[in-house]
C-alpha cells in the first residue's frame, strides 16, 4: 500500500511542476521574441523583469522558467550562472 502512495504523491508533484512550467508565461514582448515554429534547439530569452529568470519559446510563446537559487540568467552564454558571475543589466535582481 505504502508503494502505491508513494507512486500516487510523486506523481502529483510531477504534474504540479510540469503544470507550473507550462502554465506561467513570460510578458507578450518577450513572446512576440518567440519564432512560430520551433527549431531543433531551443530558444531561450532574458526575462526583463527578473534576473533569476529566463524564457523559454515553445510554440511561438515564452514560457518563464527560474535559474537555481544563488544562479541568475546569463544572457551573454544563455546559462544560468553563478550570481557573481553574471551582469544583470537594467533587469532587476530579487534578494538571494
């Protein structure tokens, strides 16, 4: 019984995840960025707003994603990258 739980939670949290990366959507200025058609390796974009974040096109529409905590979006290698590492520009950094 405890197996079937188990499979029932993870389960739910894969889809919870999976839900909240294709649900969230980065500003229409940024998706405007997005090509129609997606190319064999994935577009990814700054997200203005935040510079713990990134976008990600699928379908002509950015969808955000977050660099790991103490990583911020690199837009000069298009990685999430050590936060020392990286020059944010005008995107504001939220505190680590």
């Amino acid at each position: 019984m405890s197996r079937i739980l188990a499979a029932i939670l993870l389960t739910t949290l894969l889809c919870a995840a999976w839900a909240d990366d294709h649900t969230l959507t980065c500003d229409t200025a940024v998706s405007a960025k997005c090509p129609a058609k997606d190319p064999p390796t994935p577009v990814y974009l700054a997200d203005p707003s935040d510079c713990s974040k990134f976008c990600e096109c699928s379908g002509g529409t950015a969808f955000s994603k977050s660099c790991q905590t103490g990583t911020l979006w690199d837009d000069t290698i298009g990685i999430c990258n050590w936060a020392s590492m990286v020059d944010c520009g005008d995107r504001p950094i939220p505190p680590m």
